[in-house]
C-alpha cells in the first residue's frame, strides 16, 4: 500500500509540474502571501523562472496596473480566508500584457487552520480580446442601425418625419 501512495503522490508531483497552466503555492501564513512553489507552465505564461519568483507574492504579476476590480475580488476573498475565480490584466517579465484567468483555493491543515493558497493561472487573452471585439461589433451596429432608422423615417430635405413614419405612426 505504501509503495502505491508513494507512485501516487510521484504522479501527481508530475502532472501538476508538467500542466500547461500555471499552478503555484502560496504561504498563507506569512504577509504578502510569498509564492513557494511554480510549475512550468507558469515559467511559461509569465517569462519569470521559479528562482525569480519564488518569494515575491501574486503582486509582481500586476506591475503598476493595481486599479483592476478583480483585484478587490481577491482581496475580499483572501481576507475571509475563502477563493475566488477572477480574470486579471497582469504582465508577463517583458512587460507585455496578457489577460489571466486566476483560480485562488485554500488550502487547510489537520486542525483546520489556512496554511498555503493555491493558484491555477490561465492565459485568456484571445477569448478576452474575441468579447471585447464582439462587444465593438454590436455597438457599431447598434449605431448603423439608428442611422437607417433615421434615414428611413426622416425626409432628407426638411429633416422632419416622413410619409412612412407618418403612415405607421397613424396606424
């Protein structure tokens, strides 16, 4: 039996170390919240190696861009000792912008107590950036739509409504 514990926990070591999304520990029990552990795929959403993170808390990840909503989402969920599921701008080590998905979970020791947070980071600027362009897209054609409204229920040369209009209006 021990022997497969052992196989299981060598398993699991690998499989988080090896996920395409970043996962870290956080120390709870110290200010700030220091990272302690980052697999590579965070190494690899961020551009920081483990030597260069290991030690600094989520924070170095927002640079100066400490304004985000999200950001007072965590706050409020760390403060309860609870997670949370957020969507950050946050900065990779050169410096270029990327929107991360952040999943926050306690972590509780024996006698219940918060110990480590942990954090799963998922790159999700392309779905970001698809919204915000969809978002575009609808108001430009709200507008369009207002405008063809005008045109067809406004005579061009006096500016005032129209037969149409008037036609519909009456009806």
């Amino acid at each position: 039996m021990s022997s497969a514990i052992n196989i299981s926990r060598d398993l699991l070591a690998q499989a988080v170390d090896q996920s395409h999304d970043g996962v870290t520990i956080a120390d709870a029990k110290m200010k700030g919240f220091p990272l302690i552990y980052v697999n590579r795929g965070f190494e690899k959403l961020t551009g920081y190696t483990s030597g260069e993170i290991i030690g600094n808390g989520y924070r170095i990840l927002q640079g100066s861009d400490n304004g985000q909503p999200g950001l007072d989402i965590v706050l409020a969920a760390v403060a309860k000792g609870e997670g949370c599921l957020v969507t950050l701008r946050n900065y990779r080590k050169d410096g270029s912008m990327f929107w991360n998905e952040l999943s926050i979970s306690p972590v509780h020791d024996a006698d219940g107590n918060l110990t480590h947070y942990i954090g799963i980071q998922k790159d999700v600027t392309a779905r970001i950036l698809l919204e915000q362009h969809l978002h575009q897209s609808n108001l430009d054609l709200r507008t369009l739509n207002q405008q063809l409204n005008t045109l067809v229920y406004t005579d061009h040369l006096v500016g005032l409504s129209n037969r149409r209009h008037f036609d519909e209006k009456l009806a």
